[in-house]
C-alpha cells in the first residue's frame, strides 16, 4: 500500500504562489471579497504563512496545506468519522457526514481545515470553469486538501485501463504540477527508490510543528547551506 | 354521523379525493420532469487537451487547456515548451479567469454619455468599423492625429499591428515590458553586441543582484523561477548563494542569503565600489581580458580613483568591510554572475554589465550572452507618451488603446479623466472592463488568448530561436473579434494605403504565413522535449539538419499541435566575436568621485525648498513629511491583460496574512516612534492626497523611508478589480519625477 | 362558500399525500425507445463512453440516423422524427444519476472490474419502453455489498469526492 507524502524544497521554493491558484481552481475553492478575507473567512486550501525558521534572516514563506497527518489530531475528535485516515495515508474529508461542529478545525494545529460559511458561489458565467471531478461543498461542511485524491483515482483507472501499474508521474497534485522552481516533489514515501523516500532522508528535512508527534507526510526541506 | 351524510355531500367529497389525486399525480410528475431536468453537478465528461500560449507576460509560456466536454476548465504548462516545461506562474495559472471574467466586454459599444452614469450602446461590429474607421480617415492627414499605445511584444501578429497603424499615419507607442531586450541597449555600448542579453542563471554559483526580481518576474518569470530552483539546488555544483542588493525587502531579499538595503542610484555607487576592489585587489584575469581590454585602463584609473571603499562607504551607507566581502566573494565564486532588473536606469545597467565583464561572465557557463538576430526594439515609450496627453503637449484626435498597460505603469498619469479630456475620441481594444475602458468612447473588444491565433516571440531567456504559434484551443464566448480581422475590415474601410498595407484577412492568415516561413527555413523543429531539443541542436551544429516533417502541411500542423518553433542552435561566443570586431570593452568612465548624499537632510519637496530658503537655519520642528516612500508593483499583477482576477488579488499581502490590501513596508523602529503595530491600519499622506494602508514591519529598511505596493484598477473596473485601492499614484500627483515621494505615516 | 372549504382540504390532503407516499413517477422520454429491439447491438455504441470513460453518453440524433434512413415505425412520431432526421437535439431526460458527491466512473466498473451494465440499469434487453425511470434503486448499501464481495475498495474517500 503507499503512503503518499509530499516535500517542498524551501531552498527552491521562490514563494511565487502558482500553486496556491492551482489548488484553487483545482478543486473548485470559491474566491473571496476583501470582506470575507478580512474577516479570516479566506477560502484556501494550500496558502504562503510566514514562519520564522532558525537560521534565517527574516521569516520564510511556508508553502502550508493540510500535513496528512499520520497522527492527525482532526480525526480523533470528528464525532461522525467524517475525517479520517485512509489506508493511503491521505486524510480525506467525506462531505455527506460532516456535521459542521468544527472540532476538527480547532484540533488541527496548522489552521488548514476551513469551514464553509457560506455557499459556494460562483458568478453565473464563471460556474463552468468549476472542476467535474471535484464536487461543492454545501455550507457548513469542512474541507480540506486531500492531496488531490481525486487524480490519484482518475489516475489509477487510466493506469489500469492502459494494464499497466501506476507510475510515479501518474499522479501529482495539482500544485507540484504547475510549480516553476520545481520546489515540490510528490511520490509514495514507502517506495524505498522513490524520489520522496530519498528526499526525506536530506539532513535538511523536517516537518512543521513536528514536535507536537502528528507525524506529517509534508516534508520541508530547510533553507540554506 | 351517517345521518348527515347526504347524496350532495357524499358526490363532493368523492369528488374532493377525486380532485386530489389527479391533482396530487400532476405534481407527482411535474416533480418528477423537474428532478430529471435539475442541472446535477455533472458526472465527470469526456476530457480532452489543447495548446495554447499565456499571455499574461511577454515571457510566452506554452500552456495546455484542459477541456471537459469542450469547456475550458483548468490550465497546465506545456511540457514541450522551452520556456515553461511544463510549469506555470500565478498569473498564468490565473488566465482562465479571463476567459470566463463575469464583467469581460460583451462586444463592441459607443459610449453615449461620458459625464455622470456612464450609458454605452451596443453596436454590431458592421457598425462598429464603420463608426471607427470613419474617425480614423478624418484623423489621417493630421500629423499625430492618430495616437496608438500598445504593450511590446515581439512576433508576426505584433509587426502586423505596427505596419497596419503605420500605413494609418498613426504615431505609435509601446509599453515597455521587462525583458531582456530592454537590456540589449547597455549592453551594446559596452560589447558592440546587438541583442538581448541571456543570463544563464542555471548555471551560476553565486549572484550578485542589483534589485533583478529574481524570484519574482525578472525576464521571464516561469523560465527563472526553474533556473533560480536549480541555481539553489541543482545537480552537479553547489548550492548557489544569491545577495540581493534591493531598495527593499523585495520577495527576492526575503529569498537571498544576504540583503543590503540600497536605492538604485546607491546601487550604481555600490556596483563600482565593488568593481574597484576586484581592480585593486588585482581580482580580475587580466590575462583574459587584455584581448578585449579597450579601454580598460582608463577605466581602471578613474575608478579605483573615485570609487575607493571609504568613499562607496559613506555614499551608500553599506560598511567598508561589506563591500570588500562582496567583491571577495565574487571574485572566488567559481561561476559568479551580476543580475540586474530589465527596467534599471541605464547607468545601473552600464555598472553591472561592467562588473559582468570584470569577473570574466561573458560567454561563460553561468554568465552572460547575447542573442542576437531577434529585431532590434527603438520604441517610443507608451507611458511618456500617456503622459504628454494627460498634460496636453500632445492632442490626437483619436486616441487607441491596444490594451491598459500603458494606464497600469508607476509613472502613468493618476488621473486618467485628464487624458480624455485632450483627445477628440478614445477607442479601446482591451476585451476587459479595465483602466482604457474607462476612458474611451468606443469599445472594439478583441478576442482573448486562448481564443485567439497566436504566433509571438517570447522574450528572450532561453539560448535559442523560438516561436510560439498555436490556434485558438476554445471557441470565442462573447462577439469580441479577431485583432488582425479587426484591422483588415478597418484598413478596407479606410481605404488606400491603410487597405493595401493589410495583407491577411485574419490572424490565421499571419499565423499561416509564418509557418511557411519557418517550414522553408529548414532548420529548428516543433516544440520537442529536452532530449530531443538536445539532438537538434547536435544535429545543426554539425551543419545537419534532419527535417522533423514529410510535408510543409505536417510541419504546421506539428508546430500548432506542439504550440511553438523551436532552432535550439546557439552560437555562445557571441559576445566575444562582437567585442573583437569594435575594439574591445568600452567601459563607461567615471568622471567625478560618488556624491554623498544625506538622504534624511535633503529636502524632500520643492515646497520645503522654498521654506528652507526662507527660514535659515531651520526651524528644530520635524519636517511635515519625515518618510521617503517608494511604491513597487507586485509580480502578481497582470502589466497587460486582466486585473479582474480574484485569484490573484487573494495573493496580495501574502505571506504576512493580509490577502486582498495594499500594505506600507516599514522598519520597526520608525513604526514604534509612531505606534505603529505589525499589521496595524495606517494612513498615508502626501503633499497631494492620503490613502490607507495595513503596515508591516520590516527589519533592515533605511529608517526614513517606507514601500508601498500598488495595484492598478480603478471604481469602473471589474467587480474585482474595484474593490482594490486606492490608486496610490494619487500620492506624487502628476509628477512622476516627485518619485520616491515625501509623506508621512501615522495610525488611522 | 364556507361549505366548500372542507371538500378543498380534503382534496389538497389527498393530494400530497399522493405525492409523499408514491414513489417519483416516472418521466416522459420524447421517443418511444424500444431498447428491446435494439438488443443486437452492444450498450456502448449508442451508450458511447459507457466502456471507455467516465460518463455513459445519452445518444442523439446523429447515432440513430447512422442506421435509420428513415422513420423505424409507428411508435416514433412523423413530427418526433423529423426532429431526429434534421439532426435536432432529443431532449432525453437521464433517469439514473448518482449525488454530486459521488464519483462514479463507468470504465472502472465495466470494462475494468466486468461488471455487467443489467446489474445497474436493469435488463434494457427486455424493455419494450424508454426508461421511465431508475430500473434498480442504487444506495450506497448497494455499492458496498458488490464492493465487499469484489474485494474492490471500501475506503469512503474511493468514491466520495
């Protein structure tokens, strides 16, 4: 079975945010207004924060999504199982169950499960630029980055259809797809010659907020030498 | 009860039930056909691909369309493309919001009343031409009576545009975009080489950067970021070190290894100042430059003359042991280049091109060449020319926006009503409710990118010849129109040379014609993958060429597929053949030692010269605008094409937390003499105007001075885009030389 | 007056009660589609997709002409077809759907996993009239049952997207 993980190298990481709009328009997060932003209702899946990293001048901008957890604190107090992690390590959100209490947001130290307020809502002429393969969130669910799941599924079945196993580059998600400073690297953690594997092993990995044991699946490669 | 129940009773509520069962079966079905009909959140459709070119920059990134049932839904990078391989920036992964903009301009319109509402009139595009090429002919014969501004681009359907307004006797203006060609000037007064210069970033070791938004835009923004990702990590050389030596804390600086706070004319002092240590250290291989030399003596003996640390020291404020560290450094760096910003002045560029060619960059792995052949740009600047409308030295009688870049410049006039106000008629070509919407009285949209044909010359980055050409990958959604079918039914009913001057009837046919030219060129290839590219370029510089194609057709209809042309060949000592043919390096000379300016002491308005002079010695009293402020524009801007993108407005302010603001950098100590917190409200006032921003602090700015994003859009633009303000050029006024401007900060 | 308010209530009781206990009626399809004389050919020539992508197609006019020249017979009307010669839309209504939230893939589940398109849809092969409505109601007890018995996966977020 993999386990899918995720490093971003901050060494190459240029803080440009192509992948912050191609997780947006990926999965169908609705935009804001400069109201609803102010207001800490920004809908986003994946944005820069700034952390103070040791040896650094000046705060780092951290690529932050959801961490895939492998001890992910959401899961524990979702009183529906609508959270959970999945064999693959992915930590997926199913909507139907999500019951809105927001345990899981509080829980989650990262800040990155975001309850939807309102409904989603697109301008009438922008509804088709909306990703099939992605569904809305009604108001009152939580969502969160699932790694692109659905293109590790769309990707499976194009793998077997063509009778061949999935390969590495089969599946990325949508924001190491586009990335410029090939920054981000994706791949399956338990494959010894994966690239992750290799990439996580770097005297310069480390996880955020790793001392709080939720053991993710995010790597961060540190800045400088 | 049964008593009660009569015949007529029984026969009516038989009747009721009766009633209620068809009526309830009505409902039943009207339910059921209303279920069936309910648009449900589609089932996933059939996905197909096409190729298309970004536009939102003059860096021409190969794109992929992704089409679900022949609707455009998501944008990827074109994995054969040189330029972006695969990759895409903010902007151009933000594209597709312009295709779908709620508030894009529905087709062509006359504006009917300019004061108070504005009230437009839809025309049909018969009428529309009719209506404008009517206004052009009366402005023909009058000399600048037609006035056209565009952004700069490069390519067939860019010389179509040139030569149509041309043969209309129209003056012509560009906005200048920040590429590599605006550098190829300053290079050839240093080189003799004509072209632009290509920085082989990838390659480097150590990069000393002169304000070059590295991380940001610079050049072409995609190509960069990879190369600045492999400079940092790649395989084969150590990690690269970056100082970026910037104005301020740039999301290049934050990135660097070393910042140093300068100002671009510190910059230039700073430059030398390293240049003469490399020279008094004896740092450079004289032996490789003496070929080349020219005058290099002389220019040794000025500038370690004027240019000592101590001097460099006390003009720019960086200490005498930083500066030896960095021409130290530079000179040990086993493949250091010297970066600069393309819209650096032109005594910026001349230092650091100088410094390129002391530490021995040119035609080096890591360093600098030139890529010469591609036209050579002499262009009026778009902006200057805005600028001599808004003031009214210039008045056309008719007045063309090929798009808003002009409008969208740091120096462009703040006030755009004043420009209309000195033409006879505005008409604006942009597809968006943006800045020349706002102002024109005719509306002409054009087609957007991926609608389009498209055939342009992406700025220069990569070592080669390209061309991206690729046909529209969806149908047109609004009656907008082709830009080169425009101009023929213009040209035809304008007549005379303005007709004879078109010859295509629509940008396919430019498109077509290109192709041919690059089918009988024999030589290059469609858009091909690394390895591939690789063994063109084996190919043809062993004089073969392999033709990628049976037939002139198969070769377009490869190159369309692909999205581009590609002659990977490259000549890389370009620079040395060009400085051997002029004589060697002609050094810009200094004349006079660096002027030591006390930035805090200079009276900073013209106001407070008069008030200085009046009132000697001056008053103890603090100056009524303290803070120098510089205003830079973030790399998420679009400079040409849609503002309304609320993808790329939710990256404002990123990553301090403030999505969607405009927001004042200022160095914590000055922002505490005032109060201000981290991330407080603050307001800004000027001599001419205040505006309100959110603060943030930032360690290592020059106390006395503060920057200040801007972003274009207006109260007329998208729904969007208006809700981004205020116009902060309001600050300098009309005056861009007033720039960085005197204001004051306090919390509001 | 006052009289017929009683007679009124009971009728609009009637009525949506009638509505509320009876399952959706079935909708009316534009053309009397007799799937059972169609039973030569596979699902998927007319169904496209229903093998190689997600989405089974709904035919339209263009697949019906490729085999009739003319009018099949009295169940299809003169006016219906003449809407299908000159190549107009039919306005079929699509009966079987899964929720939003579902991603359903038909290549996964027929030319991947061989699961027949009866176990679904019904036997099409015995129907004489268009499909009214779903031949077989799909739950997602429905799903798991086949999935626990296939061995396919049972993780929730394998279909719910």
């Amino acid at each position: 079975m993999a386990r899918w993980g995720l490093v971003i190298d901050l060494d190459r990481c240029t803080g440009c945010q192509a992948c912050v709009v191609a997780c947006k328009h990926e999965n169908n997060v609705p935009f804001s207004t400069p109201e609803t932003a102010r207001g800490g209702r920004l809908m986003t899946w994946l944005q820069l924060v700034a952390a103070d990293l040791p040896g650094r001048p000046t705060a780092s901008a951290l690529p932050l999504m959801c961490q895939q957890c492998d001890r992910p604190p959401c899961t524990d107090v979702c009183p529906t199982s609508a959270t959970y992690l999945n064999p693959e390590g992915i930590v997926a959100q199913i909507y139907p169950r999500c019951i809105g209490c927001r345990y899981c947001t509080n829980a989650c130290p990262y800040a990155v499960k975001v309850f939807n307020w309102t409904a989603p809502d697109w301008p009438d002429a922008m509804a088709p630029m909306r990703n099939p393969d992605v569904s809305l969130r009604p108001k009152g669910v939580v969502e969160t980055c699932t790694f692109c799941h659905h293109r590790l599924i769309a990707a499976r079945e194009r793998a077997r259809a063509a009778g061949r196993e999935i390969a590495p580059d089969d599946y990325v998600p949508a924001c190491v797809a586009t990335c410029p400073a090939e920054a981000m690297v994706f791949g399956d953690l338990s494959d010894p010659h994966s690239e992750v594997a290799a990439l996580a092993g770097s005297p310069r990995a480390f996880r955020w907020m790793e001392e709080l044991g939720t053991q993710p699946k995010v790597i961060y490669l540190r800045e400088g030498e | 009860m049964s008593d009660n129940l009569t015949r007529r009773d029984f026969l009516l509520y038989g009747g009721a039930t009766i009633a209620g069962v068809t009526l309830g079966e009505l409902g039943r079905r009207t339910l059921a056909a209303a279920d069936a009909r309910a648009a449900a959140w589609p089932s996933r459709g059939v996905e197909t691909w096409a190729t298309t070119v970004c536009r939102e920059c003059a860096g021409g990134c190969g794109v992929r369309v992704r089409l679900m049932d022949g609707v455009p839904v998501k944008l990827e990078g074109n994995p054969l493309c040189p330029v972006a391989r695969g990759k895409l920036c903010a902007k151009g992964q933000a594209a597709i919001e312009s295709y779908y903009d709620p508030d894009r301009l529905v087709g062509p319109a006359r504006r009917t009343a300019r004061s108070g509402q504005p009230a437009w009139t839809r025309l049909t595009s018969t009428e529309a031409i009719a209506l404008a090429a009517e206004r052009l002919r009366q402005a023909i014969a009058t000399p600048a009576g037609i006035v056209v501004l565009a952004a700069d681009e490069r390519g067939p359907l860019a010389d179509a545009w040139t030569r149509f307004w041309r043969a209309a006797n129209a003056r012509l203006a560009w906005t200048p975009m920040p590429t590599a060609a605006r550098l190829g000037p300053r290079l050839e007064v240093l080189t003799g080489a004509q072209g632009d210069p290509v920085f082989d970033l990838e390659r480097a070791t150590y990069v000393l950067s002169f304000g070059a938004p590295i991380v940001e835009d610079w050049l072409s923004g995609v190509w960069t970021q990879r190369s600045f990702g492999r400079f940092r990590r790649g395989s084969g050389h150590a990690r690269g070190r970056l100082v970026q030596i910037d104005s301020r804390r740039s999301a290049t600086a934050r990135k660097a290894d070393e910042w140093l706070a300068a100002t671009v004319e510190q910059q230039v002092i700073l430059a030398y100042g390293v240049a003469s240590v490399l020279l008094r250290e004896n740092r450079v291989d004289r032996a490789k430059l003496e070929p080349l030399a020219g005058n290099f003596d002389a220019f040794e003996r000025q500038v370690t003359t004027y240019y000592t640390p101590d001097n460099v020291a006390s003009a720019t404020g960086v200490p005498v042991v930083t500066i030896l560290r960095l021409a130290r450094e530079l000179a040990s760096a086993s493949r250091p280049l010297v970066a600069v910003n393309a819209d650096a002045p032109a005594a910026l560029a001349d230092a650091v091109f100088t410094l390129d060619a002391l530490v021995g960059a040119f035609d080096r792995p890591g360093g600098v060449f030139a890529k010469t052949g591609d036209p050579v740009l002499d262009r009026a600047d778009a902006v200057e020319a805005l600028r001599d409308v808004a003031a009214g030295r210039l008045r056309p009688k008719v007045l063309v926006f090929g798009d808003s870049s002009p409008l969208r410049a740091l120096d462009a006039p703040a006030d755009a009503s004043a420009i209309a106000a000195n033409c006879d008629f505005v008409i604006s070509l942009s597809p968006y409710l943006d800045e020349s919407a706002a102002i024109a009285d005719f509306l002409l949209p054009v087609d957007v990118a991926i609608e389009s044909w498209q055939a342009m010359l992406p700025a220069t980055a990569v070592a080669a010849d390209l061309v991206a050409v690729t046909r529209p990958a969806v149908p047109r959604r609004l009656e907008t129109q082709d830009r080169a079918a425009l101009l023929q039914s213009l040209g035809t009913a304008i007549g005379g040379s303005v007709e004879a001057a078109c010859d295509w009837r629509s940008s396919e046919d430019v498109v077509g014609a290109e192709l041919k030219r690059l089918a009988r060129a024999a030589r290059g290839t469609p858009y091909a993958t690394t390895y591939e590219t690789n063994w063109v370029r084996q190919l043809e510089s062993g004089g073969w060429w392999a033709s990628p194609a049976d037939s002139e057709q198969e070769f377009v209809d490869r190159v369309l597929t692909v999205g581009g042309w590609i002659d990977p060949w490259f000549d890389p000592n370009q620079l040395t053949e060009a400085l051997h043919a002029h004589g060697g390096l002609a050094f810009p000379i200094p004349e006079s030692p660096p002027a030591v300016r006390d930035v805090a002491a200079s009276p900073a308005t013209s106001e407070e010269v008069a008030l200085a002079a009046d009132v000697v010695p001056a008053p103890v009293e603090p100056p009524r605008f303290p803070l120098k402020l510089f205003a830079f524009t973030p790399a998420t801007v679009n400079p040409a094409g849609n503002l309304n993108q609320p993808a790329l407005f939710e990256l404002l302010g990123q990553p301090e937390g403030k999505p969607w603001r405009l927001w004042v950098e200022l160095n914590p100590e000055t922002a505490a003499q005032q109060d201000i917190a981290n991330g407080a409200a603050v307001r800004i006032t000027s001599a001419h105007a205040s505006i309100d921003a959110v603060a943030v602090h930032v360690t290592g700015l020059p106390p006395e001075t503060a920057a200040l994003s801007f972003v274009p859009g207006g109260p007329t633009d998208g729904r969007w885009a208006r809700l981004v303000g205020p116009d902060v050029r309001q600050l300098w006024g009309e005056d861009p030389a007033s720039r960085p401007c005197a204001v004051r900060i306090a919390r509001s | 007056m006052r009289r017929l308010v009683p007679p009124v209530l009971v009728a609009l009781a009637v009525a949506g009660l009638w509505i509320l206990a009876l399952p959706a009626a079935p909708v009316d399809q534009p053309i009397a589609f007799n799937h059972a004389r169609h039973a030569a050919v596979a699902c998927a020539v007319c169904h496209r997709g229903a093998e190689t992508a997600a989405r089974a197609g709904i035919p339209q006019s263009n697949v019906c002409t490729r085999c009739h020249a003319t009018a099949p017979d009295r169940s299809v009307s003169a006016r219906a077809w003449s809407d299908v010669a000159a190549g107009r839309p039919i306005a079929w209504r699509q009966v079987t759907q899964v929720p939003e939230h579902v991603m359903f893939s038909h290549r996964r589940h027929t030319s991947l996993a061989q699961l027949a398109c009866a176990s679904c849809h019904g036997d099409a092969a015995a129907r004489v009239t268009p499909f009214g409505a779903p031949a077989t109601r799909i739950a997602m007890t429905t799903c798991l049952s086949c999935h626990t018995r296939e061995g396919a996966s049972e993780d929730c977020a394998a279909c719910h997207r």
